[in-house]
C-alpha cells in the first residue's frame, strides 16, 4: 500500500504492515527520477502510515480463507477493537535511511554546484563563438568588396587597353565612300564590332564568375574551418566538465571520509581518557 511517510515523500506497507523506502525498494532508479515519475501524486491524498498501517490490520482481520474451516467460529459480526501502533512502529525511519537519504541529497548539492558553474562556462563559450562568426563574416564581406572593386577597375583599364583604334582622317573617309557604295561592307563592319562586343561581354562575365565562385569557396572553406574548430572546443569542454564533475563528486567523497575518520578518532581518544591506561593483565 502507497503511504504518506513522515519523513519521506511516499513510504509503501507490505501485508505485514511493515513501512519501507519506497526509493529503496526500487534498484537502479534515481531519487529525482522517481520525484519526477510522482510528481503528479497528491501525497495529502494518501493515507498516513498510522492509517494505512489499520487498514491492512483491518483487511487481514476481516479476509478469510476459501479453505478456512468455519465450524466453531462464532456467528458476530461484531468489529474488533482497533489497536493503536505502538512509538517503535510509529517511528518509520531507520538510521540507515536518514543517512543514505542525507547523503543523496548532499551528492546533489555538489552536482547542481558543479554544473551551475559548468553552465556559465558553457555560456560564455557560446557566446564567444558567435562573436568569432560575426568577426569573420564582416571581415569576409570586407574582404569580398575590395576584391570587386579592384576586379572593376581591372576590368576598366582593360576595355581601354582593348578598344580597337580609331581610323584616321583618310582612313574612315574611305570607309564611308566604300560603306555608302557597298551596303554589305557596311553591314560587315557593324557585324565585326557587334562580334567584338559580344566576345567581351562573355569574357567579361565568365571572369566574374571566376571572381564569384573563387570568394565563395574561400568564404565557405574558412567557415567550415572555424565550425570544425569550434565543434572541436565545444567537445572538449563537455569532456572536460564530465571529468571535472566526477574529481568534484570523488573529492567531496573524499574529504567526507577523512572527517568521518577524524571524528572516530576523536570519539576513540575521548573514550580512552575516560576509561584511563589499559592495565596489563599480568599486573595483580
């Protein structure tokens, strides 16, 4: 029967009204895994121990048998008197208890310590890395703008350079007198320079391709790099912490042990001043 213990959440009673743990009768399960399983139980809607306790006692006096030989039983349906637990069975907790119970509370102080520091830790990183994504996707486009305007200023000098000359004087007059003669020719030349134009243009576009693809591909390269690294850190920490919260667990062991020695030998030092020097038995 589930039970609201006295000093527990939730105590259980065996068919001998005997109270137990209900956190110790459950091997492998944490004792916030359980809080959290029973945190939908009402514990003011249980019975106390006492009433839990009287009502197996009353369940065992009023069950019978199939096999139970009825003859000689007195005909009364009167009810027995209730007995009123005694202070021994009153008392619930055992030493025992108390101390494991004492003792996972404590282990959980120092784990929430542990991890609330390991938590800030975590926090700051995070917030580290997302400044150095920042930094390098400004100093990426910075770094993209200067490639374009000297890549358009490259491509100013060169449509200069290139631009075919001018015919003199003679020259683009015999151009004229040919082209107003011969209407194909003219057709021809404006053909040629449409060709040139179009021959640029096309060269022109598939060096800003080039440009393009070549920034982006560094862009994308030195992003995954710092992904990589910071993945690489975040890892590390996790590690880090996982082993700095099992030193943390292990030292506070450790230092619990020690004083538990130490009081020992206190309470031993303290025993033997009051009982004095062992006499030798040889002594009369």
């Amino acid at each position: 029967m589930l039970a609201r213990g006295d000093r527990r959440d939730f105590v259980i009673l065996d068919d001998d009204a005997k109270v137990h743990s209900l956190g110790r009768q459950l091997s492998g399960v944490k004792a916030a895994d359980l809080r959290a399983f029973m945190a939908d139980v009402d514990s003011e809607s249980l019975p106390s121990v006492k009433e839990a306790r009287a009502a197996i006692r009353e369940a065992g006096r009023t069950a019978l048998s199939p096999e139970a030989d009825l003859s000689g039983l007195p005909d009364t349906t009167a009810e027995p008197p209730r007995q009123e637990p005694t202070p021994a069975e009153r008392d619930t907790t055992s030493p025992q208890d108390v101390a494991a119970e004492a003792e996972r509370q404590h282990i959980d102080a120092v784990r929430r310590a542990v991890m609330e520091r390991h938590a800030t830790e975590l926090k700051e990183q995070e917030q580290r890395h997302a400044r150095e994504v920042t930094e390098l996707q400004e100093s990426q486009q910075a770094a993209a703008n200067k490639a374009i305007e000297d890549f358009a200023k490259e491509q100013a000098q060169r449509v200069v350079a290139e631009r075919p000359p001018e015919p003199g004087g003679f020259e683009r007059m015999w151009r004229n007198i040919r082209e107003a003669v011969d209407e194909e020719a003219r057709r021809q030349r404006i053909a040629d320079e449409a060709r040139r134009a179009t021959d640029l243009e096309d060269r022109r576009s598939d060096e800003i391709r080039i440009m393009v693809s070549g920034i982006d591909a560094a862009q994308r390269a030195e992003i995954n790099t710092l992904v990589d690294r910071q993945g690489r850190e975040r890892a590390d920490l996790l590690n880090e912490q996982a082993r700095d919260l099992k030193r943390a667990i292990e030292d506070d062991e450790r230092a619990r042990h020690l004083a538990r020695e130490y009081e020992e030998r206190q309470r031993e030092a303290l025993a033997r001043e009051r009982e004095g020097p062992e006499r030798d038995p040889r002594a009369r």
